[in-house]
C-alpha cells in the first residue's frame, strides 16, 4: 500500500497489468487499490491462514496469477547485544516467512500459467550488511537463497529473481531517521555512489525489466539496484 509496492503496482498498471494489492493495513490497500485501479485485500504476511485465503481470492478478482511481488518488509536496527529475541522472529517472520507463504501460495495458479514470474525484494544489505541491523540482513540474505532455490525447483515454468536495492525514499527509511536512535542515522549517503536515495520509481522500473518478457534469460538472479554502495 506505500513505498517500492505501491509504485510497482502504478506502473504495472501503466504497463496494462491487471493487479491485486496485498498489506496488512486493510485501509492503506483499499485506498491504494482504488487510487491505482487494483484489486485490494487485507492480508497479514506471517500467517498462514491469512496468506492463502488472500492469494485464493486474488487468483479468483483475476482469473489466475502469472506475476508476483515479495515487497512486504519491515527493518530495526540495533546491535546484536540490544536485538531481543522477539524482534528478531518479527523481522525473520514479515521478511523471510512471508514470501515463502506467498510463493508456497501462489505456486499452484503460477504454474498453471506456464510462463510466470516472481520478484522478491531483498536488501543491498544481503550482500554487504551495515553493522547494527543483524536480524534485517539476515533475513534478506535469507530471501536470496530461498529465490534460488524457487527458482532451480520450478524452471523453465517460472522465473524467480531477487531485486536487492540500497536506501530507498520510503515511509520505512522515513520512519527509521526520525528514530532517534536508529544506525540508519550512520549511513552516509556518501557510501553512495550516486549520493543519494533510490526513488521507489527506480526500484519498480527493475521489478517490471524482472517481471517482462526483456528478461526472459534471466533466473534465479539478485540484481542490485543500489546506487553503487556496494562497489563505491
């Protein structure tokens, strides 16, 4: 309903896609679906009663599923000494367990299109992790590896790639440097090659290059979108 999703589902619809909007915040979605001209359903990503009744009735509004977007994500930052136990399982559980519900969900009506795709969003993190954001990285380490394996399992039927973007003009990069006490605070858009954030427009233009027939040898792949932290 905010952020990368919102702005990939804008312009997939620009795209002429017909597309469904999953997020746990019922109103932000319907909101969002209505402004973009979506399909809206409240879902909440770590359970998994709610996930397959979410992506059942998705699959019904559109008469199947042959795309996908992982872009539910949330992130905390403190060291590993402060990172109570309970805050890892949440991030682990919205950022790894999630996508893993969704696609385990989705596979039935994704391979019965015969040429699909999906695109789970991970982190420039999974590749080079900042100190102080041990359960974020892990988790999105966690994603590229599992993206591998969806995609060695279920080739040539449908293509699995990872999109791991560096810091993006978010509400949850917003949220995160109004947080007083938050490491993002530390990141210096100096490790930044282009010296500045991502606009969610520019990580969307990816997931659509991923999801597009342009793409069409492409699987099982982690394209960073990052600004050049990694290598700068």
């Amino acid at each position: 309903a905010s952020g990368i999703g919102r702005a990939t589902a804008e312009l997939f619809v620009r795209e002429g896609a017909k597309v469904a909007l999953l997020d746990v915040n019922a109103a932000a979605v319907q909101e969002a679906a209505r402004a973009i001209g979506g399909t809206a359903f409240a879902v909440d990503v770590t359970n998994e009663a709610s996930v397959k009744t979410a992506v059942a009735a998705a699959a019904a509004a559109l008469a199947g599923i042959d795309g996908l977007v992982n872009s539910a994500g949330i992130s905390t930052h403190a060291l590993i000494e402060d990172t109570d136990f309970a805050t890892w399982q949440r991030v682990l559980a919205v950022n790894l367990n999630g996508p893993f519900l969704v696609c385990r969900a989705a596979l039935p009506w994704l391979k019965k299109s015969g040429k699909a795709t999906v695109v789970n969003i991970a982190s420039g993190t999974a590749m080079q992790p900042f100190a102080g954001g041990s359960a974020y990285a892990a988790s999105k380490a966690g994603l590229v590896n599992f993206n591998r394996v969806l995609a060695k399992e279920h080739a040539p039927l449908i293509r699995a790639n990872v999109v791991c973007p560096g810091l993006v003009d978010t509400p949850l990069v917003d949220a995160l440097e109004r947080d007083r006490d938050s490491l993002v605070k530390t990141v210096s858009l100096d490790k930044y090659a282009l010296k500045r954030k991502a606009k969610p427009a520019e990580i969307a233009a990816a997931i659509l290059f991923l999801t597009s027939d342009e793409s069409s040898f492409v699987t099982g792949s982690a394209l960073v979108v990052d600004g050049g932290r990694i290598f700068y």
